[in-house]
C-alpha cells in the first residue's frame, strides 16, 4: 500500500473536483416607514431562506450520454431541481406568517437565460400570494460560459445573462425594489418590511468569467462596493433600522482552517477576517449566506472597548443537495433572531421505492464515494493519484461519509469515526496528521447549533 504522504494534494484536488462540480440605478432617497416621532414601530418580523437551488430548466436536456458525465462530475439533484423548488415553495406557503423570502445566490445550474425566466416565474407564485423575494446571485448565475444544453453526446452553449439582464428580470425580486442600489455592482439594499433593512451585498466576481471560460468561484468585495456597503450600514445605524445581510460567500470559516484548505479558500470571501470584523463594527451582526450546500451556523466575537461585538454568519445548504433545507426566521421585538431549519421531504418526482430524504442522501454520499475513488486511483498522467484500490476503497468513503454529515450539521461523529481520527492524527506522517485535521475539522460542530439557533447579537 503507498504512502500517505500525498494526501494533502489528494485532498486539495479531490475537494476541488467534488466543489468545483458538487444587481443600476444611482443612490435614491429612502422611506423610512417611521411613526410620526421618527422612530420605528417595534414589531416582530418573520422571513424565510433557501440557498442555492441551482433550478435547471430540462428542455436543455436530461438524457443522454452528455448530460450523464456532467452528473458524474456534479451531485446536484438537477433533473429534480424543478420539482425541489415546487416543495420548498409550498413549505414556505404553509407557514403560518412569512413576511417575505431571501435567496443568498445561485439561483441556476449555470446561469442558462431559460433557466433564470423560469425560476423568476416560480418566484412569482410566491409574490402573487404576497410573500415578497429579494435574491441576490451567486457564482454560477452571471457570464456564465459554461451554461450549456446537452443531446446524446453534444454539449451545445446556450445563451447566459449579463449582470444588466440579472436585475432586469429579477427587477419585481428587489432591484426594482430597492431603496439604494451601488452603482459598482448588484448590491443593493431594501426595506421589506418597516424598521428592516436587508443588505444584499454583491461578492461575486462575473466580470472575469468570459475572458477565463469559466466562471470564477472565488468572491471578493471591490473597495467600491465595500465602502458603499459601510456608508450604508452607518445610515442604517443613524435611522435606527435593523440590518440583515445577505451574499452568497461565507462571511465567515465554517470549519477551522476552511479558507487556508484549496478549495475551502473560494468558499469564504476574500480577506473574511478582516471584512468580517469591519462589517460588524459598522453594524452588520447576522448575514445570511450559501455557496458551500452545507446547513452551518457559525459566530465570531471581537472586543470593542471593553464591549462585545459580533457576526453570525447563516450558511443554508443547497436546495438541490442533501438535507434540502430552507429556513424560517423570526426577529423578535428586543432583536433576537431565532432561527428554525426545514426541509423537503417529499416532491412530485419518481424516487422510486425510497422516500425523498433517503434517496436524496443516497445521490450524495453515492455520487462523492464514487468521485473521490475515482480521484484516487486515477492515474498521475492522467490528473489522478495512482492509488492502489485498497488504499481508495477505504479513504472514499470517510471522505464521503465526512462531507455529507457537513452539508447535513449538527455534526455527531460516532465512536469509530473519532477513532479512525485519532488514528490519523497520532501518526508520524505529516500528511497523515493533516488527513486527521481535516476530518476533526469536518466532524467538529463550531457553535452554535446548525439547525437551530438563537441569535441575540442584532443591533438597531
């Protein structure tokens, strides 16, 4: 059996492959909706969040040999992409107050026009019922070159949006809507409900896209954007308003050493340790974000002369990813979120003789057991390793197994698995050592919890 002393660039290329494939209006005056002594009326608000459900529209193609080697490399229930969203929407429908719904980016497969007019539709469905939608795009949404359709084994391009055609049909889903838009890119700020200002803050990087070929993964913030973002988070704090964020790049780690670990580095917004903490000197303590498809919850906390100032960074898992979730929350009248996690169990589509949650779970750790196998025992002239089957037959699946207690939270590793860690982590070999890191880190739960949690850190 080889060494393990190719593990720390096994598992950068086998992370990338598994995650690589695994909006302009100038600056308007604000109504502030405020009772006649200018200050807001306090009240209880209630929003929903799903993240990521990367809606596919199947007349571009669902069968053929094409379409089955871009699912190989990429597990995302796409096919059932369409039916998710039906299921999530009318979850949302039968909750008994939602003020209004957020979407923290990558709203389609890979930003197919067809794709974006069909998913707008169904955002229409909630908005006729009066649920008002803000969304704000992710990485696969804009300029993308790699949107495409599929027919036996071509793989045809398909016409993708711009960032001007972005907010033009997604102008009834806040950027006809907002009270400020930046003129630098598709952040923009609204007030759906009196006394809330959401911040939808723009950290995608899709003007590189068609130059590369591909779109870029990574986000960061121009310093435009950024100063636009602190000069409006400073008025919200003058007008009394309480502020939630969203963008679709963690604002913070959501596992210990996440933006050091390739790709870990493109899920988390360039320079988050020092965004992170301007944003929440300047007010900015509860962000809502996506992007990774796993259902995370993490806090950070800084000194501010002898006080304590905050982040909770919201991560939602992905629509069309094991567990499904979307979340509820609520904002009460003393500014203490508490936030509650849903999830699809069951849509109009053949799963054949298992339930929805079962057959979801299975698509995921099946698909990553298989990639990373695969990965393993490629050949190293071919962009593999050359493991030997042992050595891969037993590394897939923890790798597998690692990743899919992630996406789901609340992590709980059993007895054995903190074993086979501890057995990684005594080791003499570096790499080895690393191996165990990277599986303690996975397994590690950072509070608070995933699923639920109350946060009690927004400030007006």
């Amino acid at each position: 059996m080889k060494s393990y002393k190719t593990f720390f660039s096994i598992l950068s290329i086998l992370l990338a492959s598994v995650f690589f494939l695994a909006a302009c209006s100038s600056d308007s005056d604000s109504d502030n909706s405020n009772d006649d002594d200018g200050d807001v009326a306090e009240t209880s608000w209630h929003f929903a969040v799903f993240s990521d459900p990367h809606y596919y529209d199947t007349d571009l193609g669902v069968t053929g040999e094409a379409f089955e080697a871009y699912l190989a490399g990429d597990r995302k229930l796409l096919r059932e992409s369409e039916a998710i969203l039906n299921a999530a929407i009318d979850g949302i429908r039968s909750e008994p107050e939602v003020d209004f719904v957020i979407v923290p980016g990558d709203l389609t497969k890979d930003g197919e026009l067809s794709g974006h007019q069909e998913f707008a539709a169904y955002l229409k469905t909630l908005e006729d019922g009066g649920i008002p939608v803000y969304v704000v795009p992710g990485n696969h949404d804009v300029n993308n070159p790699h949107a495409h359709s599929y027919s036996g084994d071509e793989v045809t391009d398909t016409a993708y949006v711009s960032s001007e055609e972005f907010s033009e049909i997604y102008a009834d889903y806040g950027y006809g809507e907002s009270l400020y838009r930046d003129p630098n890119s598709l952040s923009y700020v609204a007030e759906p409900v009196p006394g809330l200002w959401i911040f939808a803050m723009d950290s995608c990087q899709y003007d590189e896209n068609v130059s590369l070929g591909k779109p870029v993964t990574g986000g960061r913030f121009t310093q435009e954007t950024l100063d636009w973002i602190l000069e409006r988070l400073a008025q919200a704090q003058a007008e009394n308003k309480t502020v939630v964020g969203m963008m679709h790049h963690g604002l913070l780690e959501h596992f210990t050493g996440q933006s050091v670990a390739n790709p870990g580095a493109e899920y988390v917004v360039e320079d988050w340790g020092t965004l992170s903490e301007q944003l929440a000197r300047a007010g900015l303590n509860l962000v809502f974000t996506g992007h990774y498809h796993a259902q995370d919850i993490t806090s950070k906390t800084w000194d501010d002369n002898g006080e304590t100032v905050s982040l909770t960074d919201v991560e939602t898992g992905s629509l069309v990813s094991y567990p499904n979730p979307y979340r509820i929350v609520t904002i009460d009248q003393e500014n203490v979120a508490e936030i509650e996690s849903r999830f699809v169990t069951d849509i109009e589509y053949d799963t054949g003789e298992l339930a929805f949650p079962d057959y979801a779970e299975a698509y995921l750790s099946e698909g990553l057991t298989g990639l990373a196998y695969y990965t393993l025992t490629l050949p190293a002239d071919q962009g593999g390793y050359g493991l030997d089957p042992d050595m891969a037959t037993l590394i897939a699946p923890q790798i597998a197994g690692a990743y899919t207690a992630h996406y789901a939270g609340d992590e709980a590793p059993t007895p054995e698995i903190l074993a086979m860690i501890d057995t990684y982590m005594q080791s003499d070999d570096p790499t080895v050592q690393f191996l165990g890191q990277m599986f303690l880190a996975l397994w590690t739960d950072l509070p608070p919890g995933d699923t639920d949690a109350i946060i009690e850190s927004l400030q007006k």
